[in-house]
C-alpha cells in the first residue's frame, strides 16, 4: 500500500466553490447541481456585458442558431436567454472527422440590476449575435439633496 497520494489541485469540490464564488461575484445564478431533477445546458452561449448611461447591454454569440429558436424573458429580475443551437448531423453521407461544437439547449440568465426597468427590456437579433438592451430607470438616476441648515 502506497502512503502517497497524487495532490489534485483542481479536485471537485475546489473547483465548485470557486465557480460559485466567482458566479456570485458577477451577479450569476448558483450553479445546478447534477443531482437536482433540472435540466441542465449542454452548452451556453458566451456574452458581453457593458453599461452606459442610458442602458445595459448584453451581446450573447448565438453562430447558427435562427432567430425563432431564441427566447428572451424578464421575470421577477432575472433576464434570462433560452433556446437551441439544432445540429447538422442529419446528412449522413459525410465522413466527420471532429465535432468540437456544442448543440441543443442553452440557457443563461442574470439577475438585473435595481436601476433596470424590466418593463422596456428589447432585443434584437442579427448575424449570429443576440443584442438584449436594458434601459435604466429614470427614477434611478443620482440626484443630488439640498440639506437644510437649522
């Protein structure tokens, strides 16, 4: 019997609580655990993020996915992008070599900020990229108070 033990670094458990913290760190949902009874993507698609004065906007890469195969909710303040990339395997008499791509279901959602107005959420959907637009409240701009002097 061996005393030695090969160290892993990037063992489950290490890897998980890193991935939690660096979700909720961005705001992310928890991950799904494989033992829950949820369905779990087997790929999602990659996003940017970016604020300016009016809005947020999120721009997610969805390469051959057709725009009737996207979904885009906001409920309780979470946005979330759903659909399914559909794969191209039914033309069966072509020899694959490698299929590094990932396809079928996807879903990403994030929590929305205070200041977004889940009411005038938009997207729009050109070549291959998703464009969610998530306009800021007026209500939520800074303002500044006059303090009264007794």
């Amino acid at each position: 019997m061996s005393l030695l033990q090969k160290w892993n670094p990037f063992g489950t458990t290490r890897m998980e609580g890193m991935q939690e913290r660096l979700r909720g760190a961005f705001g992310l949902s928890p991950l799904r655990r494989s033992n829950e009874n949820i369905s779990v993507s087997d790929w999602a698609p990659i996003v940017d993020v970016s604020e300016g004065d009016k809005e947020y906007l999120i721009k997610a890469e969805l390469p051959e996915v057709k725009r009737e195969d996207v979904n885009v909710s906001v409920d309780h303040g979470v946005l979330t992008i759903s659909g399914e990339r559909k794969s191209g395997h039914e033309e069966k008499t072509k020899k694959r070599h490698r299929i590094e791509r990932s396809y079928g279901r996807f879903e990403r959602s994030f929590v929305l900020p205070d200041e977004v107005d889940g009411t005038r959420v938009s997207a729009d959907f050109k070549e291959g990229v998703l464009n969610v637009h998530l306009p800021k409240s007026p209500n939520a701009k800074p303002k500044s108070i006059d303090i009264n002097a007794s």
